[in-house]
C-alpha cells in the first residue's frame, strides 16, 4: 500500500512538474512575442514609379529610425546609396525640421513616408552621378535599420522589389517580390548593422551587395532568380 502511495506522489509531482514547465513555455513566448520589434516596409498609392513606400513600426516599443538604404540591381553591377534624406526638398527648404529626412522616431503602429519610388531614384542619381539608372535598374532592394530600447543591437528588415514595363508607353510598374518584408533576427547579422552605417557615413555609395552582412543569403538569392526568371517568362 505505501508503495503505490509513494508510486502514486511521484506520478502527481511529475505532472505537476509539467503543467508548471508548460505554463512557464507559454509566458515565455507571450512575452517575446509581445517584446520583439518588427519594420514593415510597403508599397502604397499605386503600382507605378509614383508609388510610395513606408516604413511602419509593429513593435510594442517606439523605434528610432536611423536609415533606409537602396541597392540598385542592374545586370553586371550592385549600387548601395542611403535614400532617407528627402534630397529633392534641400533646395526648397531651410528647416532640417521640416521634413528634409525620414531620421527619427516612430511610435508603435505608425509610419514614416520615405517618399516615392521615382524620388529613390533621383536621390540616387545625385549621390551616383548616374543619369541612366533607372533605365538599368532591374531590382530594387530596400532596407530599413532602427534603434530601439527593446533590442541591445539595432534592428533591421529588408524587402524585394522588382520593376516591370507594362505596355508600349514604357509606364513601370514596381512589383514586390515577398508578401512582408523579412526581418533580421540573427544577432550576429544585427551587429553587423552598425558596421555596415559606418562604411556608409565614410563612403556615400557602396559597390557590392550588402544583404549577405545583414540577411539571409540563400534563400533571397533563390526567391529573386526565380521570380525575375517567372516575370521575364511571362514576358515572352
């Protein structure tokens, strides 16, 4: 008899231990969840080159957000320029606090306009020196960075877009390439944030890809290849 008693304590100490263990894993996952950051980047007010992008904040924190950077995919080459500073309103405005730069903060669930796609362009071609690279341009890749004082690195999310000519007038329409943009979660890579600010502070254009500093490389690699290889597909 005090043998099952015995069996009988042990049984229920074990499933005690259990429901305790399970109840601890749902607490810890609520509060991450609650916890972690999240960007959005989004592409609003029409499909064509007037289109504009915003940066939203989902997380439960405000975020400050510290840049936005666009790497222009042409067929042989890879150009990386900071596209947060409004350059076209420099030489209509006076006031730094007016609106001259997306820098700055963003409270949980709003956003910040960064500006039209054609502005993206333009504010490239004044720090390039390239007239000619909207006609190259084959894939857009924007990133958004962020501080908060949730994350101990700075937090990031980058998304695809891609560019199609849709009839004989040579109107472009701007295609996203995933359904949200990804978000950098390795601490490593968000590390790798900072350092990558810096080169950028030295050098106002970069020639290389920076999405292996700070994404994932393969399957970004493999989703763009395929979807430009579907649109030019269905092209022909």
């Amino acid at each position: 008899m005090k043998d099952n008693v015995t069996t009988l304590q042990v049984l229920v100490s074990l499933l005690s231990t259990g429901v305790w263990i399970a109840y601890l894993h749902v607490f810890v996952a609520s509060f991450k969840r609650q916890t972690r950051s999240s960007l959005l980047i989004t592409r609003v007010g029409g499909r064509d080159l007037n289109g504009r992008c915003i940066v939203s904040n989902m997380g439960s924190e405000p975020a400050y957000l510290l840049d936005v950077l666009a790497e222009f995919q042409a067929d042989q080459e890879v150009m990386t320029v900071s596209i947060v500073d409004r350059l076209e309103l420099w030489d209509t405005s006076s006031d730094v606090s007016s609106g001259v730069s997306a820098v700055g903060p963003i409270t949980s669930g709003s956003y910040v306009d960064i500006g039209r796609f054609e502005d993206f362009f333009n504010r490239a071609r004044k720090k390039m020196g390239k007239p000619n690279v909207t006609e190259e341009t084959q894939c857009l890749k924007l990133i958004a960075i962020a501080a908060t004082s949730q994350a101990r690195d700075l937090i990031a999310a980058y998304r695809n877009f891609e560019f199609k000519t849709v009839d004989k007038n040579g109107t472009v329409h701007v295609m996203p390439v995933e359904v949200e943009a990804r978000q950098v979660k390795s601490r490593r890579k968000r590390k790798q944030l900072t350092a990558l600010l810096q080169d950028l502070q030295n050098n106002e254009t970069l020639s290389r890809d920076v999405i292996p500093e700070v994404g994932e490389r393969s399957g970004w690699r493999e989703g763009l290849r395929a979807a430009w290889h579907g649109v030019r597909g269905r092209d022909r």
